[in-house]
C-alpha cells in the first residue's frame, strides 16, 4: 500500500477550545464541502499517536499536555486553516509507515484527564 501525504495543524486542547473560534470553523468547512459536494477530507485527532514517532519528538517539550490535530490529505485547506487559527504549529507526514502504522489514531481525551 502507497503511503499517503497528511498534512496538519496542531495546538494545545485548552488553547483551541478556548481561545480559537474551532468550532465555527469546522462548521462552515463542514457546509463548503456539503455545497460542494466534496468528500470530507480531515479528521480531529485528539492527542494524535503520530506523535510518538521519533519523527515528532521534538513536539513533545512543545505540547506536553492534551493536544489536538486537525489532519488532513488536503495541503490548502491546512494552510487555511492555519491563517484562521493564530499560534498553531503545522505539519506534515506520510504514512502507513514504520513509525506511523495507523496515520489517524488518537487517544481519547479522558485518558489525557487521567494522567
């Protein structure tokens, strides 16, 4: 299997439910692709486990807490989305690989609650 391109931003859970407009965001995307007729091409990771790849480890000092990733095949709509959103790293990967078995596994928020 080809491994595919993903590209994301990224930030702190506290920061982007918080302080950035998140969810109005992905609302309007939501309704673009629904008039459009696009396939929905983007995921929310919450505390993706791409991360843990030693490709990503210099992010963990950065984001010690909760975090999430908006990740998508679609390299334009990111660099949208990081002109919407102020203060979020961005990203790229590629994957299934070595390293990032499965590209869009997270673990659940409660868990980063629990630690």
């Amino acid at each position: 299997m080809q491994p595919t391109k993903y590209y994301f931003v990224l930030a702190s859970r506290q920061f982007l439910i918080s302080q950035e407009p998140l969810e109005e965001v992905l609302r309007e995307r939501i309704q673009y692709y629904c008039r459009t007729k696009k396939r929905i091409d983007f995921w929310l990771l919450p505390n993706p486990r791409f991360l843990q790849s030693e490709n990503f480890k210099y992010l963990k000092n950065k984001f010690p807490q909760s975090c999430i990733a908006i990740t998508s095949t679609n390299k334009i709509f990111i660099s949208w989305l990081k002109l919407r959103l102020n203060n979020v790293f961005v990203g790229e990967f590629s994957g299934p690989n070595e390293q990032i078995q499965s590209p869009l596994e997270f673990e659940s928020l409660e868990s980063s609650f629990e630690n």
